[in-house]
C-alpha cells in the first residue's frame, strides 16, 4: 500500500468541528484509493477526538524542532504528505521537502486563516487596512505557493486567491465538504415538523464567530423571538464553552446552554430551525450543511451562507439585521409550507453542490496528473520553488539552533539532577 503522511494542526473531532468533519472525509477518500495512511500531530489528546484506529490509521505523536521526525519521515518514506493548516506547512515542510523530496505536498487550508482573521479585526472596528498588508495573508499565501496543490473549501476563497493574489489556478483545487445524495428513503425517516420543536444553535466555541453568534443570538435577536413565541427553547449545543458562554444560560427565558452533543445530528434532526447569526469568519460552515442533511432549515446571514448555495434558494431565510433575523425565525417557525419547501432547498443544495462523488473523481485525476507530472508542475511554479530555497536556508537555521538549545538545556537538567546539592 502506499504510504501516506497527515501532519495535524490538531485531533479531528467530526462532532465537534467542521473542520474535523472536513478532515475525516479526507481519510476516507485516501482510504478507499488505497493508500496507508498514519496520522502525525503535535497536539495533546483531546477527549472528543475521532478514533482513527478504527480505520486501520497510524497515530504517531510528534514534536516540533525535533530532529526525532526526520528519523520517522525517512522511515515512512510517505508518496503524499498532507499538511493540516498552513501552520503545520511552515513548521515541517522544509523537512519534508530536504528528506522527501518527491512527496506530493497538499495544503489542506481548513478556511483562509488571514480572512477570517481579517474580517473579525474589520468586524471588532480596529481598522485592518487592505487584505495584502496582513502579515497572516502573507505567510499563509506563501505555504500555498509552497506546496503542490491546495485544497481550497470555498469557491469564494478560491476566487479570492486567484483574483487577488494571482495564484495560479493549477496550485488550487476546489474541495468543499463530501456528502453522499440523500435518498428518498433517508428523507422520510426524518422527524416530521409537527414531530419537532425549539430552536437550536450550534458549534465550537474554541472558534471565535461561533461564540459571538451565540451572545449576539441571547443579546439581541431572542429577546425579539421570545416575545412572538414565548413558549419556545433556544437550545445552544456546542463543545469547549468558556464561561462568558455558561454565564448565557437562561432557563426563565428559554435560552439554554446545553454543551457538547455525542450525536451533534441526533439532536439537530429533533429540532424545528436552526438559527446561526454569523457575523464574521471564512470557509464553509459545516453546522448549516449538516442541518441541510438532517432535513432542519435554517436562518443564517450572509456571511454565514456565503459559498454554499451558490445561485440556488437557501433553506429557509438569510438576514443580516437582528429584526429581521428574528422576524424571519418566527415566520418559518409559524409556515409549515415555507418549512417544508426550505427543507426541499436544502436537499437540493447539498445534491447539487456537495457530490461525493462527482469530486471525488475531480479528486483522483487531479492527484494522478500530479504525480505524473510532478517535476514539470514544479518547474512551472517558480514562485513556490523561490520561497522554499529562501524559507529552507531561514528555517533550517533557526530550528537547529533551537533544536540546539534544548539539547544544552536537557544536558543541564541532567547534571543538576545528577548533583542535587552541589547545584543549589
């Protein structure tokens, strides 16, 4: 079989994050083409993490400036080596690139980190200036040069890059999440509206639009709802709530913090509409996919939808201001004919816009002509070939004398332990 190599920003946990949905359906494919795959991370254990073991997947802890990994990666000799974030990119990818030199490189950019860092500062009102001055486009444009292909969620991103940055079309691929269709049989397993109730939200709150979603969802838009529907729950699910989050809970007004969901779309199919006031962020927000595929509409603002139905009707309402957002709540919630035909919306969106198998094949010949023409792509993208000489020279300085130092300071270690008393 061969091999495979996943450098992971952090444990995939699918019911907790999109982002870790969106890395399990990486595995799959790679999987089921035939490749052995070992999952390599940096990150501690994380109690909610997927249990790749099942999928016969290698998990190899490693570290970072640790000369340890260029001993597993000549071993692992891996053909593909895929990069979880840019981040991971720029600290392992001038190792992979001096002792793999053939490996396929893939970013799998998640979102654009720089963009939606960019447009929280714009949101918080602290004046970013334009998109090319952030020092994060800077450093994550340059991993996509870097690499050989990069998996790109949105097509709002993709259009981004190529616009605005000039890269090359041949270095992105277009890769949203992969979803098999829904038959008509799935569909009518499903909770019917008279079978559902409440409201329910829900995300990661480690990510920073998920949290603002919810206070701005307690703050200004329920009190608006509650008031038209005061029999209501407003049920927010979510792993890692902080304790501005806890402090929301709110039982006397229907507003109830739930926590982490075992089964995020057992309790999303039980719910009536899905409400997901987003006010900043970037990529594909898995939450509204996955209430699509549980047959639960949703109201969500432009930011929130933007990349998924690209030019069909949403399922159920998009609203930017909290009145109308709210108003628009109580309408779907009120309408069994508009909930019914926002649910058909959203089947249709995730047939026509998310196949599993239409870009699973887009997937395949995109890998193989890589492979095949490896060196002549490489030649062709001279950008990508300038960086990582300059970046291999900087970095491998920096992190021998990093690896350097923590020699020195384990040798020290050593002798005090050694010499306890002649060292105090």
């Amino acid at each position: 079989m061969r091999p495979l190599l996943v450098i992971g920003y952090v444990w995939p946990e699918p019911n907790s994050t999109a982002a870790g949905s969106r890395m399990m359906q990486l595995l799959e494919f790679f999987i089921s083409e035939g490749y052995s795959v070992t999952f390599a991370t940096t990150a501690s254990e994380s109690i909610h993490r997927a249990h790749l073991e099942s999928l016969n997947i290698s998990i190899v802890p490693i570290e970072l400036n640790n000369p340890s990994f260029d001993v597993f990666l000549r071993d692992l000799q891996p053909q593909i080596v895929i990069f979880d974030r840019f981040m991971m990119e720029e600290q392992f990818g001038w190792r992979v690139h001096s002792i793999c030199p053939d490996a396929l490189k893939i970013l799998d950019t998640e979102d654009l980190h720089f963009l939606r860092n960019f447009r929280e500062l714009e949101f918080r009102g602290r004046k970013p200036g334009s998109i090319k001055e952030s020092d994060l486009a800077k450093r994550e444009i340059a991993s996509i040069f870097r690499c050989d292909l990069s998996l790109i969620i949105s097509e709002v991103e993709e259009k981004l890059l190529k616009d605005d940055f000039n890269i090359p079309q041949n270095l992105l691929l277009y890769l949203p999440f992969l979803f098999k269709k829904i038959t008509s049989e799935e569909i009518a397993l499903l909770p019917k509206f008279e079978e559902r109730e409440h409201f329910i939200s829900i995300g990661n709150f480690r990510h920073a639009p998920n949290e603002d979603a919810v206070k701005y969802l307690k703050q200004e838009i329920w009190p608006i709802i509650r008031k038209k529907l005061p029999d209501v729950q407003m049920l927010i699910y979510g792993a890692y709530p902080s304790t501005k989050i806890t402090q929301l809970h709110d039982p006397k007004n229907g507003f109830l913090i739930k926590g982490w969901a075992k089964d995020a779309g057992e309790v999303v199919k039980k719910a009536l509409i899905s409400l997901a006031p987003i006010r900043f962020g970037a990529g594909l927000k898995g939450k509204l996919i996955e209430a699509m595929q549980c047959g639960t509409p949703n109201i969500t603002t432009s930011v929130g939808a933007e990349g998924i139905p690209g030019s069909l009707d949403w399922n159920g309402f998009i609203e930017d201001s909290p009145e109308g957002f709210a108003a628009c709540a109580v309408e779907l919630h009120t309408s069994q004919t508009k909930w019914k035909q926002a649910q058909k919306n959203g089947f249709k969106i995730l047939d026509s816009r998310f196949s599993t198998a239409e870009f699973y094949t887009l997937f395949q010949n995109r890998l193989l002509d890589l492979q095949r023409n490896l060196k002549q792509h490489r030649k062709e993208n001279f950008t990508g070939a300038m960086l990582v000489h300059h970046r291999v020279k900087s970095t491998y300085y920096l992190s021998r004398y990093i690896e350097v130092k923590n020699e020195l300071l384990h040798i020290k270690k050593s002798e005090e332990f050694k010499n306890p008393i002649e060292n105090t």
